[in-house]
C-alpha cells in the first residue's frame, strides 16, 4: 500500500507497511520525506516555493495534478502562508491528516 508523505506528487514515497503510523515507520517516512524535500529545495534556503514544487514536478514527470489541486494542498500546508513552506510546515504535515478534497 503507498502512502502520501507529503502534500505534493513530487514527494510521494512508497512505505509498503500494514500500519503508516508505527513509529518505525513514522521514521523511515520522515526520513525519505527530507531526502525529497532537500532534493527539490534547488536553492537550498530550507524552503519549498511552489515555483521549486513546480520544477521537481517537471523533473520527476510528475502528472496527474491540476494548477488548482496544487494550489490547494499548498495553501493547506503553508501553515504561516508566506509562501514558502518550510522543514517545520513539513514535518508537521506528515502527522496531520491529509483532507479528501486534496
């Protein structure tokens, strides 16, 4: 089964696991979120910008999201809306829930 760790296509990972929310698991998914989040940070301030989201889609050949789905999940993770969301927003996103609507 795969689970979402991040609001964005460009940050899906596949944790194979019955249970997401062992702390095993919770671990290896903060670890290759991070891996995902530093990968596509491609100015390395620590923050994803949508425009940096938008360019790792494009790396990746990410499909499937519409302008209006991205703008969506990222107003939903962008906690302090500055535009950018940061480790912090990320990480905290991962125990969050992930709405149906996005």
């Amino acid at each position: 089964m795969k689970y979402l760790l991040f609001l964005l296509p460009v940050l899906l990972a596949a944790c194979a696991s019955d249970n997401p929310h062992t702390e095993e698991n919770k671990g290896k998914m903060q670890i290759s979120f991070l891996e995902k989040f530093d990968r596509f940070d491609y100015n390395g301030d620590g923050f994803l910008t949508k425009k940096e989201i938008i360019q790792g889609m494009k790396e990746v050949n990410a499909t499937g999201t519409t302008p209006q789905q991205l703008d969506a999940r990222f107003k939903f993770y962008d906690v302090n809306h500055d535009g950018k969301i940061s480790h912090w927003e990320a990480e905290h996103a991962l125990d969050k829930p992930i709405p149906a609507n996005l």
